[in-house]
C-alpha cells in the first residue's frame, strides 16, 4: 500500500464509520469510494474544493468549475470534508440505489459494490472489481466490523473469496498495476528516432525492483552477464506444459543476476534486480519478452500481455499492466461471452493514477515533502500546456505518462520566440530550467524565490490563457537574464585580455 493510501485511510476512516452508523452504508465501500475518486485526496478537486466524490452542482451557492463530460462545469465546493462525506451518503440514499441496496447487510460490502453499481454510480464495467480490490487490498472490510460491534449487531460471515495462488506471480512486485512504458508490436525506435521497429516484449518501469519468476517449476536455461549486448544482462527461464510444449520468458537490462544456469525457480523467487545495461536502452527498466516454443522446437515471440493475463487469471493477480492509461492485459481476460471492456480513462484521472503510482516520483515522499510539491507544480503546468496545443486524447495520454515518469515537461508551446524550454525535477528535489534561444543552450537550477513565483502563477485568478501568458514571460525572463549574465562575463573577460595586451607592450 502506497505512504498516501494509508495516510487516507488513517485520516477519514473515521468520516466513513460515521457514514456507516447513520446511512447504513459500509464503510469500506465509502471508504474506497473517496480513496478512488479523488486518488488518495490528491485531486484538484479534493485540495479546491473538500470534493472527495466528485459530486457535482453546489453547495449552498458554493462550486468550482472543472472539465468533466463538457468544460467548466460546476462541482460542489464543501466547506470541509466531512460535508463531502454526509452529502455522499445522501446520494447514496436516492432511490435509484435503495431498491437495488434494500435488504443488504450494512458489512456486504459485495453486494453493496454490485448494488450501487446497478443503480447507475459508474460507467466503468469493472467498477466493482475495482472497488472490491481497492477494499480488500487495504484491509477496510475491519471497519465495518467495527461498527457491527458497536451496535451489537452480528457480523456477517466472510464471504469465501478466491485468493491469489502462490504458484503465479507478476515479474515486479506492484500494489496495483505495472507501469508499462512501452508495449509489445510496432514502435519508433528509440534511439532512431523517425524509424520503426518490432518491439519483442513490453518495458515495464522500475527502480532497482527485484524481478521475479512468474511460475512454479521454472528451469533457468539461459544466463548472459554481459553488459555490451543490446539485452544487457539477461535471464531466460523456461515453463514446461502438459502438451511438450514450452514458455520461455525473457528479463533483459538487469543491473545483478541471482540465478545460474539450471538452477529450478519457483513463482515469486527473486532471480535479478532491474537496471539499465545494454547498448539499446535509454533508462532503467525491465524488458519482458516470453516465446512460446513448440513440441517441435520452434520458437514463435508472443505478447506478454497474453502470457501475463493468462497466469494473473490462473493465480488470481489482481495487479493489472497499465499503458497510458489502459490495462494492456484485459484484451485477454474473457468476461462471461466476451472480453472485459475497459471504460476510457480520462487524461485527468489517469494523472491521478499515476501520481499515486508506485512509480511516480511523488511517491517517494508521499507528496508532502519538497518533490512532491515540485511534481505537483509540473502537473499544473502540464494541464495548461496540453489544453494549449489541442492534443488528441492518446496524445494526452502519453505526455503525461513521460512527463510523470521522466519528471519533465516541455514548456517550448508557452515559449515561441525561443527554440525550446523544458522544467525537470531532479531526484534532490531540484528544479532546472533549459532552455535555448537557436544559438545556445542555458541552464539554470531555480532559486526557492523564483518557485514561489511560478506557483504564485499557477494559483493566480485569471483564464488558462494567462497564466501561460505568465509562464512563458517568467521563462523568457530567466533565459535573458542568462544571456545577459554570460554576455557580460564575456565582455569582461575579453577586456582583461586587452588590458594584459597592453601591458605586455
């Protein structure tokens, strides 16, 4: 569970058991509503305006105004968030919800999730998963329990639930979803960039993660240390099946091996750590690659997505593989006749996501300390930029992933009159401007004075067209003050030297 998950829950559990004793709603499921919909209180919405349900229209004449199915429409703006709380309960008590919650107990957080879900809450056809992994996840289901025994009411029996078989595991150790940076199939190649190429395998983001065997009876048959191959370090571990056949799994880009060749590996077992060796990588991550090899031997490469639907199905993972916004594994997971449909994410709701991802740099600090405070400075800025320049939605999608995940953000849209401009947060909480002006490059770190600046921007009342406005006055005022800087050094440096000339003769 993420430092920002379980800061939420300590803090509002309370709010929601409170919800429990006089509405009869679980608590687990309020709970794991708010957790959800303002992505563990970090939504604009939840910081503006005390929204943790997105609950829209007003609030005793009070709202905010906040894109959602059409722009600038209105959201309640609460005075804090225990009126958040009470006035979800109260949507909860409309009676397109009562007649599907009417005779469940106040701890069937099941049937609760299913219930509400009947009645209209979400559109996402995987909303009750979601929301019963969110509970059962965390652990929530305690404190509707502990509101049963307040009120001496009996507790229901736990419901036999599945849980994950040991015998699976996913390569990387994840809370809720892999980050994947770059899927299986046609691609620009990376490091050729306006040529394609067939990507074998998926990138999934790591950070010195231990990689792990994703079955039960695995035999390593291939170790390869070195680090001047394309793969960099690698490991091969191959998978028997009943019908002679075999499913050979590939981890590349390792930074240590902890397996020899012919050593038996079970699901879980550690058998690397994760880098960036190779002479074809950019960053650190892991390449996944699985082929399936026949009875005959011949070698076929396949979408690790398949494979990794197919043994999360098997073990019951509820870790999902998520690219910009959309898990890659649920083409291959069947639902009833069909396969699971997935709902389109939004651009705001995938920012969301990935800001209290595992792998966002926010979470390293949870969010409160200097970088996180300096990633949620770049996500702002980012909203502004891509609102500008009128990206697609699959645009949007993968500019947010990369500046996320790279902690950068191209600001050349708010610039014209220079050649490029980009903010990074470094991983010692900096802030550094490059920007250049089609003669030469100028880097500057940003002082604590010009950050409170920015922000002051940001916050600022005014249009989106303003504040870009100020952005890019502020970015062209940094860089003239670098040139003039260098400019001057240069003139002075050139007069030293005339002067030396002159008393040399």
């Amino acid at each position: 569970m993420t430092p920002s998950r379980q800061q939420y829950i300590e803090q509002y559990a309370e709010y929601a058991m409170e919800q429990m004793r006089r509405y009869g709603i679980p608590a687990s499921v309020t709970l794991a509503q708010g957790i959800i919909e303002s992505a563990d209180g970090r939504s604009t919405l939840a910081n503006t305006a005390n929204n943790h349900f997105g609950v829209k229209g007003t609030y005793h004449g009070n709202y905010v105004l906040a894109d959602d199915d059409r722009p600038n429409e209105k959201f309640k703006k609460y005075d804090n968030v225990g009126q958040s709380y009470e006035d979800h309960s109260k949507v909860l008590m409309a009676q397109r919800y009562r007649k599907h919650t009417a005779g469940l107990s106040a701890d069937d957080y099941r049937g609760w999730a299913a219930a509400i879900q009947r009645g209209g809450y979400a559109s996402d056809k995987r909303y009750v998963n979601t929301l019963v992994s969110v509970i059962e996840g965390a652990g929530l289901q305690k404190y509707d329990a502990k509101v049963m025994q307040e009120s001496g009411a009996k507790v229901s029996q736990p419901k036999t639930a599945s849980v994950p078989n040991g015998s699976y595991s996913m390569p990387v150790k994840r809370e809720e979803f892999m980050l994947v940076t770059s899927p299986y199939g046609n691609r620009e190649d990376p490091l050729n960039k306006g040529t394609m190429q067939v990507h074998h395998g998926i990138d999934i983001k790591t950070n010195k993660d231990a990689v792990l065997a994703t079955e039960d009876k695995g035999t390593v048959v291939g170790v390869d240390h070195r680090t001047n191959t394309a793969g960099g370090k690698t490991v091969t571990v191959e998978y028997a099946r009943e019908d002679g056949s075999r499913v050979r799994v590939q981890y590349m880009h390792l930074s240590e091996i902890a397996v020899k060749k012919g050593d038996t590996v079970n699901a879980g077992q550690k058998i690397g750590v994760s880098g960036a060796t190779g002479t074809r990588v950019t960053g650190e991550h892991l390449h996944f690659g699985v082929i399936n090899v026949s009875k005959d031997g011949k070698l076929q490469w396949v979408n690790p997505a398949a494979y990794l639907a197919d043994i999360s199905q098997k073990g019951n993972l509820k870790v999902e593989a998520q690219h910009n916004g959309r898990n890659i594994l649920a083409d291959y997971q069947p639902k009833g006749n069909g396969t699971v449909e997935q709902a389109q994410t939004t651009p705001e709701s995938w920012l969301n996501k990935l800001m209290t991802s595992e792998d966002a740099a926010i979470g390293m600090d949870g969010g409160h300390g200097l970088l996180g405070s300096l990633m949620k400075m770049l996500m702002t800025m980012l909203m502004l930029t891509m609102k500008m320049e009128g990206k697609s939605r699959d645009e949007k999608m993968a500019a947010i992933n990369e500046t996320v995940t790279q902690r950068r953000i191209d600001l050349s849209s708010m610039t014209p009159n220079l050649k490029s401009a980009s903010l990074t947060v470094t991983e010692g909480g900096k802030a550094v401007l490059v920007t250049h002006d089609g003669k030469k490059e100028y880097r500057h770190e940003l002082t604590t004075e010009e950050q409170q600046r920015l922000n002051t921007i940001l916050n600022s009342d005014g249009d989106d067209a303003s504040r870009r406005q100020k952005i890019g006055s502020f970015v062209n005022a940094v860089t003239f003050s670098q040139q003039a800087s260098e400019n001057y050094e240069q003139i002075a440096s050139e007069r030293q030297s005339q002067e030396q000339s002159l008393q040399r003769k």
